[in-house]
C-alpha cells in the first residue's frame, strides 16, 4: 500500500531553525548595516524634504496674496490732504488776525472776519483740487464723505455770502459772528489746514 505523502513540519522547522542560528552573526551584522543605511538616507532626504515644505508655504504665500489682488481688489484711494501736515503758518497767522477782528467792538470788523475766513475756504478747496467759478462750486463738487464738515462749510459760506450782498443793511451780532468763524475752524481743523 502506498501512503499519502506527508509534510513532516517538524522536521522543515528544526532545518529553518538550524540555518538562522548558524548565520544569525551575519543577519544581525546586515540588519545593523541595513539600519544604519536607512537613517543615513533618511536623515538627507528628511531634511530636503523639510526645505521643500517651507519653500512651499512660502511660494503659496506669494500665490495668496496675488489671489488676493487680482480677487479682492482694493479702490485706489489718493488723499485730498496730507494728515501729517501740521498746517501753513502763513495760514495761521491770517486766521489769527481774522480771529482777533472777532472780539473787536465793531460790526465791520466782524464782517471783515467772516470775508478773511471765507477766502481761506477757498484756497483751501483750490489746494485740495476742486473746481468752480467760486466757493459755492467748489462745494457742490465735494463729495460728502471726503468731506466730514462739508455741512459746516456750507453754513458758514451761505452767512458770508449774506454778509457780502447784504452790505450795510445786514445785522450780524458777535455771538453769530464766533459761531459762523467757529464753523470755519471745524473745516480747516478736519483738513490740518490751521
């Protein structure tokens, strides 16, 4: 009778076994080698890699601010005045004269302030670049929120246009004339101009 071929495991395992003892000086000796060639290698390519992710982050960056740009992009805005001037002295020394005809006794010399303080609105309104045959066409060019005392401006300019065409006639009290030469100080404050 012929009987059925058999594995004899243990046999095979005792071989492996066997092998792996009487080589493993050289196993262990080519794992150690193995080892150190795999930390030797990674330790380069770690680094190179490492150097590729900060030029990454930063060439995305560059990309994101440009997306910004072209996506989000923001008005050009060029001011009408420059916020660190710290206004003209010629222009304080004329306000300061028209400032002191305001305390004067006389009526005239009130007016004469309220005139003064309106041909500074209007070289200051030329200065920021506006156009017009005179100050009422300068401010009607002015847009209100380049201008947050446009309302005061236009207050103060309608008093002296009534001081110029009522002449003699028109009565202007001193507490009227401070609030109007107030007014008038409102707009060149808000623009340094003073």
């Amino acid at each position: 009778m012929i009987n059925k071929p058999e594995i004899n495991l243990p046999y095979y395992i005792n071989i492996i076994i066997d092998f792996f003892i009487s080589h493993y000086p050289d196993f262990l000796g080519a794992t150690k080698t193995f080892v150190g060639y795999l930390i030797g290698l990674s330790i380069p390519i770690s680094v190179l890699l490492f150097i590729g992710i900060i030029l990454a982050v930063e060439r995305l960056k560059v990309i994101r601010i440009k997306e910004d740009e072209i996506f989000n992009p923001k008005p050009k805005v060029d001011m009408a005045y420059d916020p660190a001037a710290k206004g003209s002295p010629q222009m304080a020394v004329r306000w300061d004269r028209a400032m002191a005809n305001i305390e004067s006794k006389n009526p005239n010399d009130w007016k004469q302030s309220i005139l003064e303080a309106d041909i500074i609105l209007g070289e200051l309104l030329t200065k920021m670049g506006y156009q017009g045959e005179g100050i009422g066409e300068q401010l009607k060019r002015v847009e209100k929120g380049d201008f947050k005392t446009l309302n005061d401006a236009w207050e103060a300019h309608r008093v002296r246009n009534e001081v110029a065409h009522g002449g003699v006639n028109f009565s202007l009290n001193q507490h009227e004339a401070r609030r109007v030469m107030h007014l008038y100080r409102k707009v060149f404050e808000e623009f340094y101009y003073i």
